[in-house]
C-alpha cells in the first residue's frame, strides 16, 4: 500500500514537473557514480528473436558491445545447438525458464503466455530456479543478473521482495527487473537484499515511458522519436556521469540502421556486470 501511495504520487509529479525527473537523475549519478553508465541488453521472448541471435552477436561485438541477452530457459533448450556456438561470446540474464510470450502471424503481434502476477510463490521460485539451472548446464555460465519475465507489469503490481529473496539465495548481485517510476521513488541504481536494481530509463520529455521496442509498437510513439531521445542522452552522457539502461527485442531492431549508428556512439559508455561490481 505505501509503495502504491509512493508511486502515484510521484506519477502526478513527474506529469507537471518533467524536469524533475532528469535533475534527480544528473544530480544522483554525480554524486554516486565515477563515470557514465550505459548498459544494454537485449530480451529474447519468442523463436522469432533466436533467430537472430547470430546476426546481432556479430554486430554488437564489430562495435565493440558486450552482448547482454535475456533468454527463457525453456528457449534456450529449444536451441541448444545454436546458443552453445556464442555462449563465449555473450553474457546470459535469467529469465526465468517458461516461455511467456507467443507471436501471432496473423496480427503480427507478440502475445502473452504467462506472468509472474497469475503465479504463487512457489511457482515463481521453480520457474527462476529452473532458468538459473537451464543456463548453467547448457552454456556453463552462472548467472548473477536477473529479469522477471513481463516485469513492467510485475514491477508494477508484483512483490519485488519476494523476487530479491528468491535470486539472492542463489547468489545474483544484480537485476534490471523495474521500470523507470522506480528511479525516483528510490534511485536509478538502488539496493535491496543487497541486490543491486538496475532500473529501466525513460524517454526525458515522457518520465513514465520506457525506452524500448514494445512502446515504438504499440504507442504514438517511432523510430525517429527514439533517434531523437538517443541523441539527447549521448550529449548527457557526454557531460555527465549518467545512467542509461535500456533493452530491445531483437527481431523489432535487428535491420534498423539507425538504431545500430546510435549504440555505436554510446558504445564507449557501455560498462559490464563485472566492471559494475567493481564501482558499485
């Protein structure tokens, strides 16, 4: 109930005062953090985006981006053979194991399967642990980064609590699992069962939108709106030491040329779970 009161509230200051937003965001990074932030990942709902994992890996890496990937366990099973050719090369974000979403030929639409919010504690533990599981095993990597599967809607309406519990008991530092409302009410980057949150970013003159390829298609929203909102970060970044934390569903992305260009300019800001540990 305090965070719903929290959360509202904020919501009404954030839709009179956009300025508040990127004020708290320059003034924190500054005093928190020794140089900008830009971290990247990339989350894989359907076969449609393992299908490109290959061409993505190869162009994230010819600019020199670490290449961050959410990827259900169930998925990952399903494409073995092709996931253990870049395991090397990528760093896998847990999450969770059951496929949750579906896409429609049809309406050419992706569609959800399952949510955290329809499922008891014992059912979001299982489905975290099996995903952790399913990583190790196939790609012998351990995962210490988190993202609850839909999570703007469990961030939202969900018991984050029980998620830092859950991922904490099984050794992860971090999770990028919280939409940009969480920045305020807290902190960009904040702390919780000594985890560190890694909260999604928002389009500067929106604070309430997130910055990702589901709002180009499902809002008023376009790729040259997102080219830009991607200019004015650069330019902060530039200037400040900044956090930028944003994620995209691969086959939205993977052929716009722009977009690309951009990641290029911010790739220098990029800084990887390792070195974020280290400055954290």
């Amino acid at each position: 109930m305090k965070f719903n009161i929290q959360k509202n509230f904020f919501k009404f200051i954030l839709k009179i005062f956009k300025n508040y937003y990127l004020k708290k965001h320059i003034k924190w990074g500054n005093e928190k953090l020794n140089n900008p932030i830009f971290f990247l990942s990339f989350d894989f709902e359907t076969q449609r985006d393992i299908n490109q994992i290959e061409l993505l890996t190869t162009k994230l890496l010819k600019l020199k981006i670490k290449p961050y990937y959410a990827i259900p366990g169930e998925l990952i099973e399903n494409n073995k053979k092709k996931i253990k050719k870049i395991c090397k090369k990528i760093t896998l974000i847990n999450h969770g194991y059951k496929i949750h979403t579906e896409y429609c030929k049809k309406k050419k639409k992706n569609y959800s399967l399952l949510s955290y919010l329809n499922l008891n504690k014992h059912e979001i533990k299982k489905d975290i642990v099996l995903g952790h599981e399913t990583i190790n095993s196939i790609c012998h990597q351990k995962p210490i980064i988190f993202r609850t599967p839909h999570f703007g809607e469990y961030a939202e309406y969900g018991d984050m609590k029980y998620i830092y519990e859950v991922i904490g008991s099984l050794g992860y530092k971090f999770s990028s699992s919280t939409t940009p409302i969480y920045s305020i009410i807290e902190a960009p980057i904040f702390t919780k069962n000594e985890i560190y949150e890694l909260t999604s970013s928002s389009y500067l003159s929106n604070p309430l939108q997130i910055i990702d390829s589901w709002s180009i298609f499902h809002s008023e929203l376009n790729f040259n709106d997102l080219n830009i909102e991607l200019r004015k970060i650069t330019k902060l970044l530039d200037n400040y030491n900044f956090f930028f934390n944003i994620y995209f569903d691969p086959c939205d992305i993977i052929d716009n040329k722009m977009l690309f260009h951009r990641f290029s300019n911010l790739a220098k800001y990029q800084k990887t779970i390792e070195q974020l540990k280290f400055q954290l």
